[in-house]
C-alpha cells in the first residue's frame, strides 16, 4: 500500500521545523488534534444532516438546497480546520505515516471525499429537483465515505 516513490517527501514532511514544534511540547499534538476531531465532528454532523434529508429521512419540510445553503458555511470552516490541523498532525509523525496502513487508508477516503464533496455532492445539493435515487445514492456514498475517514482516521494510532 505505501508508494515507496513519496518516502524522500515524507522524510523532508518530518524534519520540518514545523513538524519538530507539534512534536516538540507536550501539548502541541493534543490540543491541535481536539481541534481536528471537533471539526470532523462538525462537517460529519452536517454531512449526515444533509445526506439524511437527501435520502428523505429528516427535515422533509427544507429543501435540500436551502439546507446545503444553511449548512455551508459550517461545512466549508470545518473543512478548512480538518486540513490544516491534519497537515500539522501529519507533519509531526510523517515518517510514522508512510509505513502505516490506516494512513493511507485515510488518504485515500480523503482524496475520494473532497472530489465527491465539491463535485457530484455539490451538485445535488444546490439542485433544485433531486429524484429519490439519487439523493439515497449520493447520501450513502457521502456518509460513507466521511464516516470511513474518520474510522482510518483513529485506526491510524492502533494499527
């Protein structure tokens, strides 16, 4: 699973001065990962609000549009909190990264998240007519695929 290519990068990600402050205080890493989890736990909880209300399940008097509308803002700054404070987790222990599953797991889900978010997941949202199929199909790829994140996510420090 690991892309021994990207080893040389990973190692430079390590000795980042940047890196060695996450590192270097007992609190860094801590307090830097409390932010990522609150704002995973922020985009989930609106992932699974609007996923649920485009498979018909909750808030059936919104539309879907005027909810991905209300929902954005909290979406977007949390998705802006989760890469920047995963960058500096990630900094801190690259090296520990690169030869451990969960990681690439991860980024992978990651990778596949952020492309269905701001294309087909986008799309839906902001339509005006979503059909049923539609809608449970792109909610249950996006619920899964966020939830999967974050389960590799705390996978990351058992494996």
């Amino acid at each position: 699973m690991h892309l021994t290519f990207l080893q040389p990068f990973f190692q430079w990600c390590d000795a980042t001065a940047l890196g060695g402050w996450v590192r270097g205080d007992r609190w860094q890493f801590p307090m830097i990962e409390t932010f990522h989890i609150l704002a995973l736990t922020m985009l989930y909880g609106c992932v699974v609000i609007l996923s649920l209300r485009l498979m018909g399940v909750l808030m059936k008097g919104w539309t879907v549009a005027a909810l991905e509308e209300q929902l954005r803002p909290w979406l977007n700054g949390s998705l802006a909190i989760i890469l920047v404070t995963g960058i500096l987790l990630y900094l801190s222990e690259a090296m520990k990264a690169f030869i451990n599953d969960a990681f690439w797991i991860k980024v992978y889900l990651l990778t596949a998240a952020l492309i269905f978010h701001f294309t087909l997941f986008r799309k839906v949202t902001t339509s005006a007519e979503v059909s049923p199929v539609t809608g449970k199909l792109v909610g249950a790829v996006a619920l899964f695929l966020w939830l999967g994140i974050g389960c590799a996510g705390r996978a990351i420090g058992f494996v």
